[in-house]
C-alpha cells in the first residue's frame, strides 16, 4: 500500500563523514563554480547566524503552515544531519522557532534550511547552528499533516535529495550530489588556491589585466572612441 503524501522513510543514504570534510572551509562560490553556477539555492533563501553550514541533508516535504513533519523530522535525525524543509516557500506562517531550535542543537545536528517563514530570530541569531530560512513572521504553525519525510524536495528552486551534501556560507546555499562530490571537491579546492595566487599578485601589483585592455575589447567587436558623448 502507498500513500503519496503521508509517508516516512527511516532509511537514508548519508555520504561518508571523509566525503563531507573534503568541503570544509571551502567558499559556496568556489564550489559553484565548479558546478557551472549550478545547484545553488535561491538567494531569498538567507542565514540567520553566522556558523557554517556543512552536512547532509535529510529531507521534509510539509503542508503549508504546519510543522508535525518536522516536529517527528526532529525525532528521526541524525546527529551531524542538515534538515531541510520544504513548504513552498511560504511566508505566512512560521514553521519553527526557538523551542524547536534548541531541541536541533541539543541532538547536535548540523543545521536547519527551511523554504518557508521563522520566528524567534534574536534567540536564532545566538545559536551556534546554522539556520537558513527564506522569511520571518511571529504568526505561528499548525501541526495537522501531512507530509514526507526523507523524499526528494523543493528548496529554493533546487532539488534536494535525502544525503545530498549541503555546503552554506555568507553568500547561500549549494546542494551536492554525493556521486559528483568528490570531483567537485577537488576542483573547488584547485578553484581556491587559483583565487589566493590572484589575491597575492593584487597585493605585489603583478596581476595580468591584458585582457580588459583597449586592443582585447576591439579584438572582441567592441568601438573604443576617444571623445566625449555627443
């Protein structure tokens, strides 16, 4: 018997805790682009605090306005686990606030990514436990049903499946395949020293900007006019 809708899978497949670290202290820009600027989370999407977000995901499609499915999400986690929670973004009402917050830390998961509105935000912001949410409202849930727990979902425009590997930073939220984890790793990593070597020449006043000069534009089609706008 199936029923779409209402369903909780126990089982995930999470990516080893090795596979993870590998993008620790990586930048969420270099590591997208190294996915072609792909699979990165809507920007409506922000953090609340300032801890890093690093783990994965474990996944909860949830009716608009409740949060049971999140409330036995809680229960099920993993430490070290991300949840994510999907509710189509809705801004109306909050699906979590401090109590439920505190209950994630305490079970020592590694973060909270919520499609959907927060409240309680001072006493977030406090929290060593990242937390990304895409609103804020003091108007509060519902806790009716139903939902899935650990199916693929919706989280800011990208798909998250249940042991994705979900890196976040200042600047957003990337969601990783872990089949495709170990190479984007590594390029990342290549990315980022490429970006300090750059960083290094700023500073001595060696970088190469030939190809923003005059004659690279004219190359490229471009009419440089040394006049004034008439």
């Amino acid at each position: 018997m199936s029923n779409a809708g209402f369903r909780i899978f126990k089982k995930v497949n999470r990516p080893s805790k090795e596979l993870i670290e590998q993008f620790r202290g990586l930048p969420v820009a270099n590591i997208a682009d190294e996915m072609n600027r792909f699979s990165c989370v809507d920007a409506r999407i922000k953090r609340v605090n300032k801890a890093p977000l690093l783990g994965p995901a474990f996944t909860v499609k949830a009716r608009i306005g409740d949060n049971m499915m999140f409330h036995k999400a809680l229960d099920l986690a993993q430490p070290g686990d991300i949840i994510v929670v999907d509710v189509q973004g809705d801004a109306v009402n909050s699906v979590t606030g401090e109590i439920m917050m505190r209950q994630a830390l305490k079970k020592g998961l590694a973060g909270i990514v919520i499609d959907g509105a927060i409240r309680d935000v001072e006493a977030l912001q406090e929290m060593d436990m990242p937390i990304y949410a895409a609103a804020i409202t003091p108007k509060g849930p519902y806790k009716d049903g139903p939902g899935e727990i650990n199916v693929p979902v919706s989280c800011g425009g990208v798909v998250v499946n249940p042991g994705d590997i979900l890196v976040g930073d200042a600047d957003g939220i990337v969601v990783i395949r872990p089949q495709d984890a170990p190479v984007i790793a590594e390029k990342a990593k290549g990315k980022l020293k490429k970006e300090q070597a750059t960083m290094k020449a700023i500073e001595e006043g060696t970088l190469d900007r030939s190809i923003y000069s005059d004659e690279a534009f004219v190359k490229k089609g471009c009419e440089i006019i040394d006049d004034f706008y008439k």
